[in-house]
C-alpha cells in the first residue's frame, strides 16, 4: 500500500463538498487490519477538511493534499 494517500477537496455541481480520492488500493487490495485502521483514519480527517471547505464562489478553491498513512 502507498504511504500516502493523496485528495483533491473539491465540490459537485449543487455547491456540496467532494472529494477526489486518487491513488486508492484497486480492486481486490489485500490489506493488513493495521493498514485498514491508518486508511480509515485518513479517509476522516480528508472528510473532514472537505466539509470544512467554504463552497461559495468567491471564496471556493480546490486544493491537493497529500495524508500520509501510519506505518
């Protein structure tokens, strides 16, 4: 598994947060329980940041970021 995992926190069409997981395990990825965990832990704080993400207009950017996963 890669040791970071990397988001683009971004919005849909009706102005919701969204975000664009990029270099997730494919299909069939055979993962430790400790891996699941750091995943998991990961994929919260990447939701969290979307959702705190300001969707106006004017103030709305995307941004990368990159989350590096426990070892």
């Amino acid at each position: 598994m890669d040791k970071q995992l990397n988001v683009l926190l971004t919005k849909t069409h009706d102005h919701k947060p969204l975000a664009t997981v990029r270099n997730l395990p494919g299909g069939d990825a055979d993962m430790t329980p400790q891996q699941l965990r750091a995943l998991a832990a990961v994929l919260c704080t990447a939701a969290d940041k979307c959702e705190a993400q300001p969707m106006t207009a004017k103030r709305f950017s995307q941004r990368k970021r990159e989350y590096l996963l426990a070892a």
